[in-house]
C-alpha cells in the first residue's frame, strides 16, 4: 500500500502522522520506523525521563508509554479489521491512559525495549498481510480506516513525537 492510498483511506487527523512515513515499502518501514530514531538518540534522551517543558504536558517517559499504548490499540484494531469483524470500535481517551500509566518507577531504556518487543510483534501481524488485506477497512472512533493506513500511522505517530521531543525538550 502506498501512502496516497493510505491517505485515502484514512481520516483526516491522520494524514498528518502518514506523511511522516517515508515512501519505502511499508513491511520495509516498520520494524524500527520512528523507535529507531529514540534509540539511535537514547543516551542523549536518558536525562529527559521525567522531564516536562511546560506545566501539564507529558514526561518524555509518558511519551514512550503513550507510543506503546497507541500501538496495542491499532494492533488490536489490525487484527479486528483482518478478521473481518464488521463491530465498530470505540476510542480512547490518550490523555487519561497517560494519566493512569504510573512510569515514574521506569527506566527509559526498559520502556524503549517494549516498545521495540510491541512493535515487533505487530511486525509478525503486517508480515503476514496480502496486498488486499492492506486494504480492508473497518471503524474505530466513528470514521472508517484501512489496515494499510493504521501501518504507516503507526510509523509517522512515533516520527510526531519524536520531532515534539527534538523540538519542545531538548532545544530549550
């Protein structure tokens, strides 16, 4: 699947985490798409664990916690759609996971190597896909979204925040 067709088939909140993905064959992208940019920065990012840049904003560790929430989620919803399981899924309120996720006691290095083991294992889930798998399509928060969609989301979600990180925590 292309990420014009991901697009397409996505809503639009989205679009922005898909063209973040780069254009490379997707199955190619996920296996470190957007975890290998905090490993290749993780001594650098070590110190920013409980770090916040502005009152009522996510420690970095929140961050990490939040990525590997978001991606049990759309893994779930992979399966779902791959099943072709016509229930519509609910949403998630991605602020009160994180205020119930306690990462104080965490090592980043420990929430990065789950977030590694998650992604893997979605790995093993998109390895198996048709193209035409790609393309099925269910519905999750009230709007229709493809499994090839929720793969390169998945990618650009964790570029988002990486570049958040860059931007918001470590220039300041």
């Amino acid at each position: 699947m292309t990420k014009e067709l991901a697009i397409q088939n996505a809503p639009a909140y989205y679009h922005k985490y898909i063209q973040l993905a780069s254009d490379e064959d997707i199955i190619d992208q996920l296996e470190g798409g957007g975890i290998d940019l905090f490993l290749d920065a993780l001594e650098e990012l070590e110190e920013l664990g409980d770090h916040v840049y502005e009152a009522g904003k996510w420690t970095f560790k929140e961050i990490v916690q939040h990525l590997i929430d978001t991606e049990r989620i759309f893994a779930y919803r992979v399966l779902r759609f791959l099943r072709q399981d016509a229930t519509e899924l609910a949403g998630f309120d991605e602020n009160e996971y994180a205020r119930k996720a306690d990462v104080s006691k965490r090592k980043l290095s420990n929430l990065l190597e789950e977030y590694q083991i998650v992604r893997l294992s979605n790995c093993y889930l998109f390895n198996q896909l048709s193209e035409e798998e790609f393309k099925y399509v269910g519905t999750a928060n009230g709007k229709q979204i493809s499994i090839g969609a929720i793969a390169f989301v998945m990618i650009g979600h964790a570029i988002h925040h990486f570049n958040v990180i860059q931007e918001r925590y470590t220039n300041q």
